[in-house]
C-alpha cells in the first residue's frame, strides 16, 4: 500500500499529523515548565524556614557582643529627671533617699553667713580640700524657692575639684568635711556665690541642696 492510499484509508492528512506532534511536543515543555517552576518554589520556601530560625535564635539568644551584665547595668549618671532613665547608682550603704531628687523649700529672713544643714548623715569618709567629689545638686533662689539649676535635669552628676576655686566659694567652704553619701544644704549668702549676678551666674543668695556620691 502506498502512502497515499495509507493516509485516505486513515482518514487524515499529512498536514493533522504533523499538528498533533507539534501540540503534544508543546504540552511536553509546558509539563517540564511547570514542574521546574514547583521545585524552585519548594526550595525557596525551604529556604526561607532556614532563615526563619536563625533570626529567631538571634533575637532570643542577642546578636550584641556587649556582655549581658553590662548590658543590664544603669548608668551611673541616670537620674529620676532624666526622661525614661532609672534613678543613680548608689554607693554601698547610702541611704536610698539619695536616689530621688529633693524638693527644695526657699529660706526665710535674711541670710547672713554660710550654713550647712546635714539632711541625710552619710556613712563614708569625710572630704578633704583638694579632693575630686562627684555629686547631684538642685539649686534655687534663696528668696523665692525657684530653681535655676540641678544636675538630675541631665542626668549627669557634676564633678570638680572642692577647695580649690574651681566653684563658687560656699561649695568650697561647705563641702569640705561632708561624709561621702551624705545630702547637705547649702545656705549661701550672695558674697560666697554670684553676688549680684553681674557675671553670668543667679544673683543674691542661694539655697544648694547636695547629694556627695563619692570623693578621691
């Protein structure tokens, strides 16, 4: 039988034929397609599940190189003003009292001489001139009560060299011989602090209430 009689007798022509392979060789590529498509999917997904558990072990174990003690430990400068900040670190066996910013009253009558009142009495030793003493503060007009000063508002305690002019001449005269963790108010009169104000400072006299943290 020839080839002609071949395709009459099957009902189809060559140009059917060739169609059907060209469809079915399309569905073929389209099925390769898809299943590559399924495996990249898969391992993606596999991939993103790796990840998944590595950032998670990072959060929960910490990806920081700070030790978790330091990490954990204030600082010593925080005070109670400082927005979000814990109250200072303490030295050992002061009074917690130390740890909270004092209210400060204004005085009465006419102040005449320095004066130190001891607030809260401190167990350390007591200061020496020439000494460094870190310590917090609020300072107010002694008339009036209005604060003009305090290092809670930082944060920061100040620290300075006492006795030798580096501050006012009541915080020289005054601070010396305080014990170390005690609270003192300072009576100033305008003579031992900014006088009349005329170089930059508050003038007339002052009300200090000082917290002494630590002195070397």
């Amino acid at each position: 039988m020839s080839e002609r009689t071949e395709n009459r007798s099957s009902g189809q022509s060559p140009a059917s034929k060739s169609e059907r392979r060209l469809a079915a060789k399309l569905a073929a590529q389209k099925a390769a397609e898809a299943k590559r498509r399924r495996q990249s999917m898969l391992g993606a997904l596999a991939g993103l599940a790796v990840v998944g558990v590595i950032v998670g072990a990072f959060v929960v174990f910490g990806g920081d190189d700070e030790p978790a003690d330091q990490a954990m430990t204030s600082s010593p400068s925080a005070s109670a003003d400082a927005p979000g900040a814990a109250a200072p670190q303490l030295p050992p066996n002061t009074d917690p009292a130390l740890g909270t910013k004092p209210v400060v009253a204004k005085g009465s009558g006419e102040l005449t001489k320095l004066t130190v009142t001891p607030l809260v009495k401190g167990t350390g030793p007591a200061t020496k001139a020439g000494q460094q003493l870190t310590v917090n503060y609020v300072g107010v007009f002694y008339a009036s009560g209005e604060e003009f000063d305090a290092s809670w508002k930082t944060g920061q305690p100040f620290t300075f060299q006492v006795g030798a002019g580096r501050v006012i001449p009541g915080w020289d005269q005054g601070l010396v011989g305080v014990n170390v963790g005690s609270r003192v108010q300072l009576d100033i009169p305008a003579e031992l602090a900014y006088r009349d104000g005329s170089n930059g400072g508050p003038a007339g006299p002052l009300r200090f209430v000082v917290d002494v943290l630590a002195a070397q």
